[in-house]
C-alpha cells in the first residue's frame, strides 16, 4: 500500500496540527499558570473539574491524572450540579471550568453559584474575553489556531491542547508535593506498577517447614525426595548450625547424570552448589527478579541476617504474580 495516498497525508496532518497546538501551549504558560499551581497546592479540598460535551470527557481524564499523582480531584457534570450535585462543592475546594468558547450555557449558569459558595473559579478556556474567562479568578489559554476538522468544527486540537494543560498541571503539583514512584504506587496497588513498587519478596515465598532442606551429608536419594515433595525444583543444603551451604536443584542433578552414573555414595555436600545467590528478606520482588533474570537461574534463597534460610522463591511465583509483564496499571 502506497504510504504517500490522501489518506495517508491527510493523518500526517492531523498529527502535525494536534502537535503544533500543544507545542504553541508553551509560550502561554505564564504567571497564571502559577498562580493555578500555587491556588491548587495550598487547597485544603478537592479540585473539582467541570465540562461539557467533549471538555467534559477531558476534565475525566485530568481528574484521573490528578488522583493517581496525590492531588485529589473529582469531575462535576454541569447539568447534574444544577440538579443536587453542586452540593459536592465545599468553600475550601478549587474550581476548574473547561471550555473552547467560554460560553458554554451550562457553564455560565453555575459561575454564580461558584461564586456564591466562594471557591476560586480557574478556566481552562479558547477564548479570553469570553464569559468565562471575565468572571474567573485565574485564567489559562488553551486556544488554538484551528481544529483539525476540516470545517473547524470538531474539537480535535483543542481538546487535546486542553489535555496537555491539565498534564501540565499534575505534572507541576506533582514535583511540588513531591509525590515520589512509591507514593504513585500506593494508589496503584492492583497494577504491575505497584507491584514492582511495593511487593517484597516474602510475600511471595515458600517459608517455614515447606522450605526444602537437608544437611550436607545426606544422600542424594535424600535430596531428590525433598527436592520431589516440595515441588520447588531445588532444596536448600544447611550446615548443622541451620546457616546455608549450598542448593542442589534440577539442573544440578542432570548435570551430574551426564558426568557420571554411579551417584549412589554421593552426598548433598558433595553435590551442591556452593554459595548460592541468596537475597535478604524485605527485599522488593522486583529486585529478586532482576537478580533471578541476570544470573539466569529459577530458584532464588532468601536468608535473614544469619544467613539461614528464611524462604525460597520460585521464577514462576514472580511471573504469576505479574512482575514479568509491563510496568503499567
């Protein structure tokens, strides 16, 4: 399929247009913009967002941005606010109005009621001589030059113009609370995200008398049968003070097969694996994973402070638990 066809180019220039008019959002990011960040930083409420139509869809989207980034926000619909909804709004919170024109109707009829609650009234608005824009306290500029509708009709840029405002926005709020990666993951706890952020190794592992352990000299039909009963695919070896020695897993034990059949005087010290990576207990799976990735290996020892074995891991249990697949929600 030819890559120069009219439809082709014509996508080309959507994009470009979209990109032009977040890129031109640059050189209006000003003092107002300040002052929105330090109105909203100093809130002792919640940033309600009001929009209809398409602004409505992205006061969602900013909402949910805010939310996850530590600066609590709730959408408000216009028509439901004017019908009980509007009782959402206390006077400690913050107001942000979105509109292209700045007179949308709905807009214009709880202007007055914002103002009567007492809220700061910040406009994300297309036109800054609109009603709007003349009765908010703080204004920011998300015009663009033209939709990239051919008949400049269907918000295109300029709802996507208003979605890098509102990025904007958390972003800045965000380094300002300094609202750090843990932080983000604790309001993500169900994404892979917050796994990789707050899962700890234990949590995941084999502890307690389903450890498999033997002592250095027992037999290797020993070590199978452990090996077989805790289906972990290895066994720990301890030295009679309960500290590791070694492990002896399946690939050791294949490896050995190969060098020699008559395995029946071995012993488990004679066989192991000699200090073995181990990891400490409250470490982050995330960490047991990269460490389990890097050394290529499946079973991962974790010890406490002496050296005895407090759990075993298995790769699988870290891939079931989703650590192996992307790192988002």
């Amino acid at each position: 399929m030819s890559t120069d066809s009219k439809d082709i180019q014509k996508a080309k220039e959507v994009i470009r247009m979209e990109a032009d008019a977040v890129s031109a959002l640059e050189n209006k990011i000003n003092a107002s913009f300040q002052n929105a960040v330090d109105v909203i930083f100093k809130c002792k409420g919640r940033v309600i967002i009001t929009g209809m139509g398409k602004s409505g869809i992205i006061a969602r989207k900013i909402v949910a941005t805010m939310n996850s980034t530590g600066t609590p926000a709730i959408f408000l619909h216009p028509s439901d606010a004017v019908h009980g909804d509007l009782g959402m709004v206390r006077d400690d919170d913050v107001v942000i109005c979105i509109s292209k024109s700045g007179d949308t109707q709905e807009i214009r009829e709880l202007l007055p009621m914002f103002k009567r609650i007492g809220v700061p009234i910040i406009s994300m608005v297309g036109r800054l001589n609109s009603n709007l824009g003349l009765q908010s306290d703080i204004v920011l500029d998300i015009s663009v030059k033209e939709e990239a509708c051919p008949h400049n009709l269907a918000p295109t840029t300029s709802t996507t113009a208003t979605l890098a405002m509102g990025d904007a926005l958390a972003v800045t709020l965000l380094e300002k609370k300094n609202f750090s990666a843990n932080d983000f993951a604790m309001f993500h706890p169900g994404g892979n995200l917050g796994k990789r952020l707050l899962l700890k190794i234990e949590e995941l592992a084999i502890t307690g008398t389903q450890i498999p352990k033997i002592g250095l000299q027992a037999s290797l039909k020993d070590a199978i049968l452990e090996i077989t009963a805790k289906r972990l695919g290895a066994t720990c070896v301890l030295n009679d003070d309960g500290t590791l020695a070694g492990i002896i897993t399946d690939g050791d034990l294949r490896r050995l097969l190969q060098k020699t059949s008559d395995v029946s005087g071995l012993t488990a010290e004679q066989v192991m694996t000699k200090n073995p990576k181990t990891i400490r207990k409250g470490t982050l799976a995330s960490a047991a994973l990269q460490e389990m990735e890097t050394f290529s290996i499946t079973q991962l020892v974790i010890v406490d402070d002496y050296k005895k074995p407090y759990g075993l891991v298995h790769l699988h249990d870290l891939v079931r638990a989703g650590l192996g697949g992307d790192s988002s929600a």
